[in-house]
C-alpha cells in the first residue's frame, strides 16, 4: 500500500488500527511482565529467566514461522489482498 492509495478514510481506520493494536500489545507485555514476576517470586523461575532464555532449534522454527505469518496477514490486509473491491 503506497501513500497515493490512501483515501483520508483510510487513514482514519489505519490510525485507529495501530492504536487499538498499541493498547492491545501494552495490555500483554503488561501482564506478561506480571506474569513473569509472579512465577519468580513464587520459585516456578528466577528472575531473568525469560530474558536469557536461549530457545532449541525447533522453536526457533516454530517462531520464526509464526512471526513470517503475522507478518504475512498484517501485509495482507494492508494492501487488501484477497478481498474483492467495490
């Protein structure tokens, strides 16, 4: 999607979009954080142990797949792809 393709509709719905996905993403590394700090003080994990966290190869691949396919439907809707036009 290039700059000449959007509609000042376009850029009220895409701007409402990234904010509603800001809010969404706080809200998870919000919890994550407690999470993460509830386990350590209860012994589940010590503390950093998530940010040293060195994953197998198999979930690097499990990753790198999930993260190609965000990537993939976020690029997808941005340029309308599949979706007939009216």
């Amino acid at each position: 999607m290039s700059a000449q393709n959007l509609r000042p509709d376009d850029l009220d719905r895409l701007g409402q979009a990234l904010i509603t996905l800001t809010k969404e993403l706080w809200v998870t590394k919000d919890r994550l954080r407690i999470l993460e700090a509830a386990l350590a003080d209860s012994g589940v994990i010590t503390h950093g142990t998530v940010d040293s966290f060195q994953p197998d190869n198999a979930l690097l691949k499990m990753l790198d797949k999930d993260r190609e396919q965000l990537i993939e439907q976020v690029l997808a809707a941005l340029n309308d792809r599949g979706q007939s036009k009216n």
